[in-house]
C-alpha cells in the first residue's frame, strides 16, 4: 500500500504543535476555560499521533 504522506514529517509537526501547546500551558495568565482548552487540544494531538504511528505501522487494520 502506497502512502501518501511523509510519516516521520507530519509526526514532527504534529510533535511541534503539541509542544508549543505544552509551552503555552506555563502561562500564568491563562484563565482555566483557556488552560483546559489548550489541555483537551493536547490529548486531542496525542490522539492523531497515535493514529499516525497505527497507520504507519499498520496496526489496527484487520486482515
């Protein structure tokens, strides 16, 4: 099966904007509407990443 996106590219970017999310959290002047935003928006990246990496290593898929 042919893919059509660079794996290791779009785990690094996705990596980064979680990342940069994670930073985010350290602000002090955050409310908590926004701290919990920025913390379901992490597991939300979490998430994809662990659908990336089934998909890369073809886990999941049944045969």
């Amino acid at each position: 099966m042919k893919r059509s996106y660079n794996y290791h590219e779009t785990k690094k970017q996705l990596e980064s904007q979680k990342s940069q999310l994670c930073k985010r959290l350290t602000d002090v002047k955050l409310t908590e509407s926004e701290r919990n935003e920025i913390k379901r928006t992490i597991d939300n990246y979490e998430y994809i990443l662990n659908l990336v990496e089934m998909n890369h290593f073809e886990r999941g898929i049944s045969h």
